[in-house]
C-alpha cells in the first residue's frame, strides 16, 4: 500500500467514488451534460435571496433552523401531503446517502437497475450493502416483474438516468401491492418533466413502505442551492431524521430554505417553465430523428440517442471542439448512446445544427 495511504480507513481504499458530470470552463459554452434546467429560477427566489440576507448581512451570523419548518410546510402544501411526511436535505444526493443508510442495509440484498443513476452502488461501497444489479429490458425499460423476488430494499430512478424511460404509475403500485416487507425508493429528480406530472407521492398515505425522493435542482433551476426531499409516512421520516441528526444537524442554510420556500410557492412559474422544456424535448426529438438518430421514449429533461452510422464518443468529441457538452458513458450496452440535456431553444437549434455539420 502506498506509504501516505496507511492513514485511510480500510473503507476507503476500495472506493468508487460517483464522477459528477463536467464543469467545463469554454468561452461560449452550451453545456448540455448535466441536466440542468436551461431557465433562470423564480424571480421570488431571487427576491426571497435579497430578504434573507438583509442590508447588512446580519442574518447570516445566526444558525439556520435545523427542522427547516418553513420547508417542509411549503413542500407538503406544494405535495399534498402533511409537513410530518417531509424530509429536507442538502440536495437529493444527501438525501439519499441518508436513505441508504437508515433503510436499505439490510440482511437481503438491494435491488436497483444495472442501468441507473451511478451514485447507488458507490452508497452500497460506502455503506457495507449487498446489492444486486437488475438488467434492464430489451427497449431499456424497467420490468417490475424483475423485482419481484425477496429483497432488502427496492430502488430506482422515475424516470430513470440516464435513459429517460418512466415506469407507469399503475406498475409502481403493483410492485407495492406485492413487495410488503421491505422500503420501495423511487427517486424522482426528473418527474417534473412528465407531462402527466404522474408522482408517486400520490401514493403515499396508502403504502407504509414507499419512500419518494425528489430535487429542486431540475424542477425548479435550484441546482445551485442545493435542496433535496424525501416524502413519505412519518415512521420512514423519523429514521432518516435520527440518521440526519447524528450527522449534520443543519443541513440546509438560511439562504437555501429562504430560496427552496418561494421556488414552492410560485406554481404558475414552475408550470410555464416546465412546459417549455418539454415542449423544447418533443422539437429535439424530432428533429433528431430527422438526423437518423434513435430517440428513447423520454419523460425527463434530457434524452438518451444515438446515430447508428457514428461512434457515440467521436460525435461527443466532434460536439465538443464546437464548444457544446453532451454526456457520453463508456458502459456495456450503452456505450454508443449520448445523454443530451434540454437546453433553451437556441441551445437546441445550436445543437442540431452542429451534428447536421457533423454527420454532413
């Protein structure tokens, strides 16, 4: 072992840490690899910012509130749910982290997609899970059927990342009618982006095992503030709380709570902007497929391609001396697909027009 390394705790050496998506720092940047929303937040948001602050900052000496009361009451009115059934965390990846941790350790392995959000198997590293990676279908769609065998746990992203695919409403509650005895997890960071806005949060009050995760970072063009949710009855809330506490008892500060309250809170904007980005996902998709590329059935802020005729990194990189980011995962199966998030209009026109130049 390396001499520097004799300080490490034995958990760290056999790490796989999660790779964020690229930060790139170009002139003229369209950067449409990490599924941000392509729109400004709330102009309450900015204005909730400002009064948080105050003219001398004075507010920002005090400690926030640990309980994020305010939050939780904005999230149930925005959910329809009670505030009781509301977890808050620094972002939905803390989120999850705690979730793992308080629910999903048990003696049975987790299930989650072979195919998914990358961050899952490094919170089974981190945290001792046995866990087992469940092959997506054919067309890339997750097979309830596939999960229903004995388990320790259930999760999966709705839609799913990075291929965009949405389990129906009615299969979720079919796996929750048949898999009583464990916690089922649907993370649900893009379902904003569903035309239906179908949540499973709606099915709450009537399964104590469902726990919803959701983000303000798509939804609301929070990804700069950091505020993440789980949503479910209070027994599941009380453990992820009792993990949270013994951990960072003040997770989100006064600026983020401020911020996440009124983004809650302005509906009409949250629907305007959501609309216009699935409308800018439809025009892409066809667009694209005008190119020859084939489109994943998407319900989410991005879509997942390819172009048969071309090697999925070599029209990343050709993208990429154009000063426009696409994500490309060297993966098994999805090796020659590009993640491509929605961006404004221009951003999409800018796009198209430059694989137009690309494929000749």
């Amino acid at each position: 072992m390396n001499s520097k390394r004799k300080f490490w705790s034995d958990v760290v050496v056999d790490l796989s840490p999660y790779v964020p998506g690229e930060q790139p720092k170009l002139a003229n940047l369209v950067k449409l690899n990490t599924n941000e929303n392509p729109y400004a937040p709330s102009p309450r948001v900015l204005q909730a910012l400002r009064g948080e602050i105050g003219e001398d900052g004075g507010t920002l000496r005090l400690y926030p509130d640990p309980n994020a009361d305010r939050l939780k009451q904005a999230a149930a009115k925005f959910q329809g749910i009670d505030a009781q059934q509301v977890f808050v965390g620094n972002g939905s990846d803390e989120v999850l982290a705690h979730v793992f941790q308080a629910l999903l350790k048990h003696a049975q392995p987790l299930l989650f997609p072979d195919i998914t959000y990358s961050f899952y198997p490094s919170y089974c590293k981190l945290y001792g899970i046995e866990h087992i990676a469940v092959s997506l279908g054919t067309d890339f769609e997750i097979r309830i059927d596939d999960y229903l065998r004995p388990n320790g746990g259930i999760i999966f992203p709705n839609p799913n990342a990075p291929t965009g695919c949405l389990v129906a409403l009615a299969e979720i509650e079919r796996l929750l009618v048949a898999n009583t005895e464990s916690v089922v997890v649907i993370d649900e960071a893009y379902i904003a982006f569903n035309e239906e806005l179908a949540s499973a949060v709606s099915l709450i009050r009537k399964y104590p095992n469902l726990l919803v995760v959701q983000t303000l970072s798509k939804s609301h063009a929070l990804a700069g503030l950091r505020v993440g949710f789980a949503f479910g009855q209070s027994h599941l809330i009380e453990a992820l709380e009792r993990v949270k506490n013994s951990f960072n008892s003040y997770p989100l500060d006064r600026l983020a709570i401020a911020g996440a309250v009124a983004a809650c809170e302005d509906c009409t904007y949250f629907e305007q902007t959501r609309q216009a980005v699935i409308a800018s996902r439809e025009t892409l998709v066809g667009q694209l497929r005008d190119l020859g590329f084939e489109v994943l059935p998407s319900a989410a802020n991005f879509i997942f391609t390819r172009q048969p005729g071309h090697d999925a990194a070599g029209l990343a990189m050709a993208l990429r001396e154009r000063s426009i980011i696409v994500r490309h995962f060297r993966q098994p199966r999805i090796e020659q697909f590009l993640r491509i998030s929605i961006g404004t209009e221009e951003q999409c026109q800018l796009l198209v027009d430059a694989l137009r130049a690309i494929l000749g």
